[in-house]
C-alpha cells in the first residue's frame, strides 16, 4: 500500500545512534501530524551490531520499518538503491544514520517539495567536520558543479528529499549517488536546495575516505558522458582529439622552425633528441585516434534501439501537461 513519506537509511557500523535516530523520525512525524512512512534500514555489510539492532527495532515497529540486509559492503550507492526499490513512498528521504543530519528539518524539506520542487537537498552551511573531510569536499562541489552546470553548494549532501518518479528515472551504481542532483536536472526535474543544521559526529567513525573522492571524479567523468554527450559523442572524443592536435600542431611547428633556423646557418641545435619532438608527435597520433573513436562512436550511437530512445523522450516529458 503507498504510503507517503519513505525514509531510506543506509547504514554501516552505526549501532549506536540507530534508535536515537528512529525516535526522532518518530518524533517529527507526530509533530507534523504524518502517520502515513516507513523507516527502512539498509544494513551495507556492518560489522558491528548494527544488524541486530535494525532487526530489534523492526520487531517492534513492524509496521512502520523495513530491514534489508546486503550480503557485504556494497557500497553506498547499491545501498540506497535497494532502499530505492523497496520504498512505497511518494516522497522519499534519504539521511545518513551517525544523527549528523537532524530529522527536525523535514518540515523544510517538504515545504519546498510543496512548492513545486521535484528533489531537495540538503545544504550544510555550517558544516561539523574536520578540515580532512571539508576541504576535499568543497573542491568536489565546486568541480562538480562547474562540469555539470548544476548550481547548488553542497552536491554531496546525504540528506535529500525525491519526488518518486525521480528515483524511478535514475539507475545508481559506483559511486553515482552523489551525483543524483545533476542526473534529475539532465531528465529536466526541478531542483532546490535548503540549508539544514549538520550536528559533529559523537559515535564512530567516518566510511569516507580520498579513495572515494577519487572514485567520485570518474564517475563524474561517467555522468557528463552519459548527460551531456550520450547522444552525441562524437563531440568528446573530438573535441578531446582536437585540443590534443592543437598542442601536437603547435609542438611540432616550433621545432619545424627551429629546424628551417639551423639551416640558414643559425645553431639552435639538433632537434631529434628533444623531448618535445616525442610529445607532439604522441599528441598528434592520440588526437587521430581519438577523432577516429568519436567517429565510429557517433555511427554506434545511431544505430541505438529505438526502444532506449523513446524511453529516453518518455522521461523527460511533463506528466502534468494536457494533450491538444
């Protein structure tokens, strides 16, 4: 049966702050007068008592929680997507489980959805972490947006808010969760943004580390591929060739000077055993072959399913229009 609010919970060695974290859904949802959600936990491979104090909880609120367990750390996108598919929600949260994201902010949340917004996210203004945590995330944001023309100032916000129809559009893996905001605005959702308390962590420990900031920026490289070149990829690969043909062609063409310079009589000396010889001479075969992929990307790319493209027009059309 739907219900309307889902509040989707991955969790990963947090037993401590599980219940504290259920009360105080519990809590704003009775101030709110909402009786109609659900709390599902994701256990993604804990190896402390997490599980056993999703499955407590669940045995005593079985109506209002759901427990999945995954089978190891799959990481946090496949945890949420498993949230995702078992959520019967028509709005559905997302918030991290170590209470660093205060559930007395869903009435902001929902305000903003009311106002014709399709996903929020949650703005850490002032943010409680450490400078080792903070500052790789700024430069994440500010990459991020730049390349996907997103403007928001916190990307990587856990905390969130999705109309359902936004989820049922997207597909998560690696580490594309993080990029869910530029995914809905490329399907042409709405998205806002609002500024919520971030409370310092008081149990455990951080799951995030440089290593996923590094697999972060290639999945973003796998986001711009798939939002603003999947039907035209020819212009990356090309536009890549051609910038790599620019430096070869400027490389080579200065030691072509040189070299017509020694001739008439001038000591530059040889060219053969410089080192930009062998750079523009590999920045000129990579730019051949890199126009040559996007060419034969662009006849692959014409060739797709017709299916895969009307599904593609089907999800970004307004629902909410009227036929003529």
């Amino acid at each position: 049966m739907p219900k309307h609010l889902s509040f989707v919970i991955p969790v990963h060695n947090e037993e401590a702050t599980l219940k504290l974290l259920f009360e105080k859904l519990k809590l704003v949802m009775f101030q709110t007068g909402i009786d109609s959600y659900e709390v599902i936990f994701i256990d993604d491979g804990s190896r402390d008592y997490s599980w056993q104090e999703i499955t407590d909880l669940a045995s005593q609120h079985p109506k209002l929680i759901k427990a999945i367990k995954m089978r190891r750390n799959f990481g946090k996108s496949a945890a949420l997507s498993a949230g995702f598919r078992n959520a019967a929600g028509i709005i559905i949260f997302t918030l991290d489980a170590d209470l660093q994201d205060d559930p007395a902010e869903i009435p902001k949340f929902l305000h903003h959805l009311e106002s014709g917004f399709d996903l929020v996210s949650g703005w850490r203004k002032q943010r409680n972490d450490p400078l080792s945590k903070t500052l790789p995330s700024k430069l994440f944001n500010a990459v991020a947006c730049l390349l996907t023309g997103v403007q928001m100032h916190d990307m990587n916000c856990g905390f969130k808010a999705y109309r359902r129809e936004v989820l049922q559009s997207i597909k998560l893996y690696g580490e594309l969760h993080r990029y869910i905001p530029a995914l809905a605005n490329n399907l042409g959702f709405k998205i806002g943004e609002v500024v919520v308390e971030h409370h310092p962590r008081k149990h455990g420990k951080s799951n995030y580390g440089w290593e996923r900031y590094a697999r972060g920026f290639i999945d973003l490289l796998t986001v711009l591929a798939t939002t603003q070149y999947l039907h035209k990829p020819g212009h990356l690969f090309g536009g890549l060739g051609l910038c790599f043909g620019l430096v070869g062609t400027v490389s080579l063409s200065y030691l072509i000077i040189i070299w017509f310079l020694n001739l008439a009589g001038m000591n530059f000396g040889p060219i053969g055993n410089r080192p930009l010889l062998f750079f523009g001479i590999l920045c000129t075969i990579l730019s051949v072959q890199l126009i040559s992929l996007g060419i034969l990307a662009e006849l692959m790319a014409r060739n797709v399913d017709a299916d895969y493209v009307d599904k593609q027009i089907s999800e970004i059309i307004d629902d909410s229009g009227f036929d003529i």
